[in-house]
C-alpha cells in the first residue's frame, strides 16, 4: 500500500472537545480503523444502475449534546432531498437518504460512517455536525476513498491532514469567522471602540480559534483583555464566570458559544444586571427563535454573531428552501438547516457535473470549481479549507439581520451600544 492510496494513514492530529482523555480515545479510534475500515469503497455508477435511487449516507448527533444542531442538520439534508426529487432527482435517480444517530460520540460516528461505506455501500457521503465528530468520520471517507462534504466543522486542525476528499461547505474556516466583526470595530470612530474586552469560551475545538483569533486582532488595535478563560462543555451554572465579568466590567464580552452555554451567560448576566456595551456570542444566536426565548426576546437586542446564512438572502434557490422547510416544520429555518442544506447542494452540483458517481472525478470538480449555493459561491484550497467570508449578523427588535458586508446587509442600520437587558 502506497501513500497515494485511499487508505493511506495520515497522522492525527487537533484536539477533542473532551480534554486530552477524550483526545487519546480519538486517536486510538482512528488508529484503529486505519487497518478495519480500508474496505473497497462502493462501485461506481454503470448502466445498471440508472434505475436504482442514489444512495447517500450520513450519520448525525440526533441525541445527546449535539442534538439540536443535528436535528436541524436532518432537516436540512431531508428539505434538500424532497426538492430535489420533485424536481426529478439527480442524474434521473431519485434521491435516498441513509441516516443514522451517531449520539454525538466519535466513536459511534467511526462506527457509522465505516458501516455505511464498507456494509450499506452508499452512493454517496455527506458529513455530520462540529468540527469533534467530521475529525473522526471525515477520517474514515478519506481512507475509503470517498467524497466527504461536511456542513459543520470548521476547526483548524480539519484542514492540516493532507485530506484530498474533504470540502467544507461553509464560507470559512473558525480562526476567520469573526475577521467581519473585527473589520467592523475597525470602522468605529475612536472613541467608541471598545477599551476593554472579556473572552469567556467554551473548550469547544471551533469556538477557541473563533475567539483566539478576535481577541489578537482586538489586541493590536489597543483592546486591553481583562478576562480570558475556557470552561468545560458540559458547563451549566454560569455565575462564577458573570460574577468575575461583572466585577472586571469590559466595554466588550466575546463568548465563544454552542448553544445552551450562550443562553445560560446571558441569564447570569441578567441576574446581577450587568450589561456590557457589546455582546458578541459565536454560534448560540444563530440558533433562530431557539435563543430568542431562551433569553428572552427583550434581551437579544444588539447581540452580535457571524452567520454563514440569512433567510432573507437573495442567493438562488434561498426562497423555495426557506418555504419549503416553514411548511415542513412549521417554523423558520435554523443556520445549520441551511448549512446542511448547502452541503448537500455541493455534492449535488459536482455529481451533475461529472455526469456520473465517480469519487475522485466529483473530487477533481469541486477543487477546480466554484458551487452556487444558499449560502453564496463556495470555492476550495486544495486541503478542502473554503475561500470565503462569512456575514455579521446582530439581533434587532427580534429579529436576526445581517449587517455586514454592505452587499449582503438586510439591515442599514447597526444597533451600539447594545441595550441594558430587560
């Protein structure tokens, strides 16, 4: 076996969500399967099989702490895949989706993905949620062969494995996401620039680059930090953090959230009644009306994130998505429905294009093109890191708007400071 092979085994790398116990459990896993999951990776598409629906696997957290995310995940890939076969399929196939719960655990998600490839023999693969759990399973597309496009997992160390089948189908990467936030302080006359700045962050392998990254750049343009500290993920009592914050009263919080964790601050700030001037939270309030009535809809007044997404994006098809996914579900889309969406989309644009199911063809296509999506133009470097930029979004008389870059914007105006909370 050569190093050229599918099943080469690259080293492993980055770090878990866990800490360095669950660490070592990823990398014997990993190891593990680099001499289990070499099976030979589905044939490709022949006359034969022009009947047959294509088969696509994924496997998401439906339980456990990623549960919300990959709820909205599935419907996301399930909105996509109605609409495509109304429309005829792909390739004149009809569309199936194979899905499994990997209960937000590495070691399932290396068990799901090695199934689908090696026993189930999919057409296909799409990629699950955050950065922790696409390490592992994109590990396991990679020595099958196998085109993996994730919607969720923009961590560092995705994209410094030598990785020639994984594509993430986002704007950018983590250590970019809040560049469009930094640009917009950049914009503010001086002296309403933030002096001070607190980094609250959950020990989250997206988060902590989201957030090291802002808190360099905030510090060459004279932020002074005064607070900076990871917690756990399974962290639920938020006082001691909103004590220490209060006291130390920055002009700036920037918490590195997932979900319950931003909800949760936000309440313990609320309960000692302090306000910073500017609230910037990473994924929580993208979570739609979920964060809306987890802190009340008062209280999102101001609250800034980056969002890879808007419903009331012009981008094509974002309209028969957004109507398609209220009538499903009687709600509106969440960010990482759109995400998954999208992500489903790539692999759909490079499978018409190649004209076939052919793995290192639909490879080939996605490195050298560009992909419309909902999302906007995605394009690739060649370790699957995405080229792009992602939008800045705050929450205005409850309501999510993007509000930067000029084009993009929904909303002209930019609520600063933010509100005292309600």
């Amino acid at each position: 076996m050569t190093a050229s092979s599918p099943c080469h085994h690259p080293k492993v790398r980055g770090r878990s969500r866990r800490g360095p116990g669950r660490l070592a459990v990823a990398v014997a896993v990993i190891a593990a399967l680099a001499l289990t999951a070499c099976g030979q990776r589905p044939s490709e598409s022949s006359e034969s099989d022009t009947k047959k629906p294509i088969v696509i696997g994924a496997s998401l957290p439906l339980t456990g702490d990623f549960a919300q995310p990959g709820g909205e995940a599935k419907r996301g890939y399930e909105v996509w895949r109605d609409m495509v076969n109304a429309k005829g399929g792909i390739l004149g196939r009809q569309v199936q989706l194979k899905l499994t719960d990997d209960a937000s655990s590495q070691d399932t998600v290396v068990s799901d993905y090695t199934k689908l490839i090696t026993q189930d023999k999919v057409d296909l693969l799409l990629g699950t949620f955050s950065s922790l759990l696409n390490y592992a399973a994109s590990a396991v597309a990679e020595k099958n062969g196998m085109v993996f496009v994730e919607p969720a997992g923009g961590a560092t160390n995705m994209f410094t494995r030598n990785f020639k089948y994984l594509f993430f189908a986002q704007p950018a990467s983590a250590p970019h996401q809040a560049d469009v936030f930094v640009d917009w302080v950049k914009t503010l006359p001086e002296a309403e620039r933030p002096k001070t700045a607190a980094y609250p962050t959950q020990d989250d392998p997206f988060t902590k680059p989201v957030i090291q990254t802002m808190q360099k750049e905030l510090e060459a343009l004279g932020v002074r930090t005064v607070y900076s500290s990871l917690y756990p993920a399974d962290t639920t009592n938020f006082q001691t953090i909103a004590g220490t914050l209060a006291s130390k009263k920055p002009d700036l919080i920037a918490q590195g959230a997932v979900f319950e964790d931003g909800v949760g601050l936000v309440r313990s700030l609320k309960q000692l009644n302090y306000s910073p001037k500017t609230l910037f939270q990473t994924s929580a309030p993208s979570n739609a009306g979920q964060y809306s009535d987890g802190v009340g809809k008062a209280n999102t007044e101001g609250v800034f994130y980056t969002v890879s997404w808007h419903q009331d994006a012009t981008t094509p098809l974002n309209a028969e998505f957004v109507a398609a996914y209220k009538k499903a579900y009687n709600a509106d889309p969440a960010e990482d429905a759109a995400d998954a969406f999208a992500a489903a989309q790539v692999l759909q644009a490079a499978v018409e294009k190649v004209g076939a199911i052919n793995q290192d063809k639909i490879r080939d296509w996605l490195h050298a093109n560009t992909v419309q999506t909902i999302l906007g133009p995605l394009s690739w470097k060649a370790s699957g890191e995405p080229n792009g930029k992602f939008l800045l979004a705050q929450w205005q008389s409850g309501k999510a708007q993007v509000v930067a870059p000029a084009e993009a914007a929904t909303s002209k105006s930019i609520v600063h400071p933010k509100p005292a909370w309600k």
